[in-house]
C-alpha cells in the first residue's frame, strides 16, 4: 500500500472513532428518558475501533491514535518514517469528525456545546480528579492497550481476533476512566473535541498528548521485551517481524 493510501485509512479510522465514540456522549448520552450512560459511550468507542480495524487495519494497520503509533514504534513494530505522515491522517480525521459532529450537534434548538466530550482534569473531570490522578490514569490505561495491541497482534496469536481484544480493551478503558478525564487515551480523540468545547479545553490538552505517548510508549516496550524474551525461552524461531505488523 502507498502512504497516500495508509494516510487515507488512518483518516478514516480516526474520523470513525472520534464520530462514532464522542457522538454517542454528544448526541446519545444525553438524549431526555433515553441516554446510553456510560456504559454506552464505552462500548461505543470500543465498536468504533472493532469495526474500523476491520474495515481498513488491512490498509494501515488501524492504529487511529497518534499513542498507539509511538508504541507501535517503540515497539519496533513500524518504521520512524511512518510516525509523522499517521499522526497528521489521525489528527485530521478527529477534527474533520468533530467539525461534522459540532454541525449536527447545533441543529437542535438551545444546542450549547459545553464540554463536548472533550477531556480535562480538575474543574473538566467529569468527577473532578486531580490533575495527577487524571495523569497516572492516562498513562496506566494507555500502557495497557498497547499491551493488548501487541499481544495480539504478534505472529503466534490467533489470526483474525485482534480487532475483537483491542476494540473490548478500549471499552475496558472507557468503562474505568470515564469519571476520571472522560478517556482519552488518544491524543487525536482529544485534540478534535477540544478545539470546539473553548479554550479551557485546549489550554489542559497538554495532558491528553503526554500521557497517553507516554503510557503508549511504555506498553510498546514493556510489550516488545515480553515478547522478545518468549520468542527465544519458549517458542525458539517465533519473533515478531517488525515490518508485518504481526
């Protein structure tokens, strides 16, 4: 596949996400006698990514988040070059999704934007968490979907099930972090809705790019040791292949 094809399903992945995930909170959550509470928006994003890796991981390898990139990276998964041409795709696809999102939104009558589903700490945590205890979460929940991410998406993992673990790990995550910075894990998810909640929102959008590449850069080398030290203990000649993405 070209670049200018990866770049294109990563847009799309992103786009898909970040419609899919925040317009359940913006449109669904919220809805009068009807909202899907928390546990839908969960399995919204969790949909989202099951769905999208199906559709086009075969282009790109469906990362749709600049964090699982890095991780992907680190763990020596894909090349350096590729980091840059994925994390525009990805950042662009959430701000188109989240323009398109904003559009619908506001064709109600007393449409007010509020949070947005965008993420925050403190005064913007939906429960009001600090901002060291929204940081440790970020991280914590990041280095454990890039765990799930490699493992199984490595060689000797069952082939074909990979969508199915990392879209239920995603709605793990949300299912946990809700409350406590509304789930980013995603630096792409986050900087899309923020950039239509207002300023405040932007101001804390530091926290939901550091936290999330650092937790997914940990995971990724936490993930690559594992399997490293597997491959040469247990399964002698079974390594991942850097270039395949398996």
């Amino acid at each position: 596949m070209t670049m200018t094809n990866r770049m294109a399903a990563e847009f799309l992945g992103t786009f898909w996400l970040t419609f899919g995930g925040c317009g359940s909170a913006v449109l669904a959550a919220a809805f009068p006698g009807l909202g899907i509470g928390f546990a839908g928006v969960a399995l919204a994003f969790g949909l989202t990514v099951l769905t999208g890796a199906y559709a086009v991981g075969p282009i790109s390898g469906g990362h749709f988040n600049p964090a699982v990139t890095i991780g992907l990276w680190v763990g020596r998964r894909i090349p350096g070059r590729d980091i840059p041409p994925y994390v525009i795709a990805q950042v662009a696809g959430a701000i188109a999704a989240a323009a398109v999102l904003y559009v619908i939104a506001s064709g109600k009558p007393g449409f007010e934007p509020g949070g947005f589903a965008s993420n925050g700490y403190g005064e913007f945590s939906p429960g009001h968490y600090s901002l060291a205890a929204c940081l440790l979460m970020e991280v914590v929940a990041t280095f454990f979907f890039l765990i799930v991410i490699m493992g199984s998406t490595a060689q000797n993992a069952p082939g074909g099930f990979a969508p199915i673990a990392i879209g239920l790990a995603l709605t793990l995550i949300h299912l946990i972090s809700i409350p406590v910075t509304n789930t980013s894990v995603n630096p792409a998810r986050s900087t899309g809705p923020a950039l239509f909640a207002g300023a405040a929102q932007i101001q804390q959008l530091w926290l939901f790019w550091v936290a999330p590449i650092a937790g997914g850069a940990l995971g990724g080398l936490v993930a690559r040791l594992l399997g490293e030290a597997t491959a040469s203990a247990d399964k002698p000649g079974i390594a991942t292949d850097p270039a395949s993405g398996r």
